[in-house]
C-alpha cells in the first residue's frame, strides 16, 4: 500500500514538472519577439547646397517647421546633410565644417530628435571624421526606442550600398543582442534589386537580406536604389528620396516622410510643397 502511494505520489511530481516546464517554454518562446510598440517618425534627406560654397536655401527652416507639426518621435535624416568633397577638387576642411554648422544652426528649430545617417556627400577626403565631429554619431550605430531597434549602417561605395567586413560583424552581433526587438534599418542606398527576375544583383545584397531575415526586421529606408517600395520575404525595402535644395522654387517636391507604424502595419506619407 505504502509502495503505491510512493508510486502515485512520484507520478504526480513527473507530471508536475513536465507541465512546469511546458509553461517555461512557452514563455520562453513569447518572449522571442515583444510586442511591437507604435511609433511616428521623419525621415528626410539631400539638404545639401548644390556646392560647397554655396549657403543653404532658407527654406529648409520652413521644412523643419513643417515636421514639428507632425509630431515625430525622432527626426531621421537619411544622408547628404551637407556637399563633401576631397581637398584635390579644391575643398578645404573649413569648407566641410561651415556647412556643418550652419545646418545645425537650422537643425535647432526642430523640437524631436535628430538622428543621422551618413550620405556620399557627407564625407571629407573619404573619411567620416567630420561628419561624427558635428553630429556626434559614429558612420554606424543604432538606439531603441521602446520594443523597436533602429539602426544605421554605412555604405563605403559613393554610388552604391557597401558595408565593410568590420562593419558587417558589428551588425551580426547588433542583431543578435537585440532579437526580441522589431527592426528598422536606415542609410543613404538600398539594397539593389532586379523587379523583373525578382533577385538582388548583388550577392553581398542577398547576404544581408537572408542575415536580416532572421530577424524580425521590418523595413530598409534609403535616399535611393529603389523607385517603389517592394516587399521581399517579410522585409519592406522602402525608397525616401526627398528634394531639399529648392532648386526649383516653382516646383512643389517630397521634403520629407512622415512613417507610422502601428504595431503591424507601416505607413509612409511624403509631403509636397
């Protein structure tokens, strides 16, 4: 009689402690990936004057007035903040830094943050070292706000989306630390992409949309490399080239975007005028 008791009493605990741990891994589980957290944003680009030695237009202060209205959490400006160049076509350092200053003297009208991705011409005698000198951001890097992840990379091509081993191993490891998170990626390029054949036409492309993939990566957001937003696999490659040198003052243009996104569904508006 005592034998049975034990026995009962034993499978009692087996069973006890197959259901704790079914509870432990269902919990484990969920919390893979948090709930996403609403969120609005900016995204603007292409401030830079048509020359080093030009001013910028004053009309970027209107533009800048124009996305407090909007409420953003963060402000990102996607590349070519200012007109780079090298000191073989003539431009000297003191060149580079004026720009720089004067656009945060007009950068201060905005009332959310300003975050930064480094452009093709926001570089001097291809070094990012003013760029981070003025806007205090690494030509890399990401912040979190609530459950979702953003990061900027850099691309080392003036004309197309490169990322160095070094930056590639960062980004591996940025991922990895933040994989319970939803993420959005910002830089000047997008990926480039073939509509028709539906491919990358650049392997290193294709790396990074399958290393990104194992996450849960939302969107890509570049100045360029796409015309219209695509949808591969689960990622949202979105273009947000914008005009901000009022060249043409007769011409309305995209100054910038305002980005929603509801837990589920991302909504990008651009503003004309």
């Amino acid at each position: 009689m005592v034998m049975k008791i034990m026995k009962h009493v034993a499978s009692v605990i087996v069973f006890m402690i197959a259901i704790v741990s079914i509870i432990l891994h269902c919990t484990c589980s969920s919390r893979q990936t948090t709930t996403a957290q609403p969120i609005r944003f900016v995204v603007i680009n292409n401030t830079s004057p048509d020359s080093p030695y030009e001013v910028f237009n004053p009309q970027l202060e209107n533009t800048l007035l124009s996305i407090n209205k909007e409420n953003p959490v963060f402000t990102m400006h996607c590349g070519n903040i200012i007109h780079g160049g090298s000191s073989i076509m003539g431009i000297n350092k003191l060149d580079i830094e004026k720009q720089f200053q004067q656009f945060y003297r007009y950068a201060k009208k905005l009332n959310s943050i300003l975050f930064t991705a480094c452009g093709p011409l926001d570089i001097y005698n291809d070094s990012t070292a003013i760029y981070t000198k003025f806007t205090q951001k690494d030509a890399w890097y990401s912040f979190n706000y609530g459950s979702n992840h953003f990061i900027v990379v850099y691309s080392n091509s003036k004309t197309s989306l490169s990322l160095s081993d070094k930056q590639l191993a960062w980004l591996q490891e940025d991922l990895k630390k933040n994989s319970h998170a939803h993420i959005f990626i910002f830089s000047y390029f997008l990926p480039s992409f073939h509509r028709t054949k539906q491919q990358f036409l650049n392997d290193s492309h294709q790396k990074l949309h399958e290393l990104l993939s194992q996450y849960t990566t939302k969107a890509f957001f570049g100045a360029t490399g796409f015309t219209q937003p695509v949808t591969i696999g689960t990622i949202q490659y979105i273009p947000v080239p914008c005009d901000n040198n009022y060249a043409n003052k007769y011409k309305k243009a995209i100054r910038y975007y305002v980005v929603d996104f509801d837990g589920q569904i991302i909504t990008v508006v651009p503003r004309y005028f």
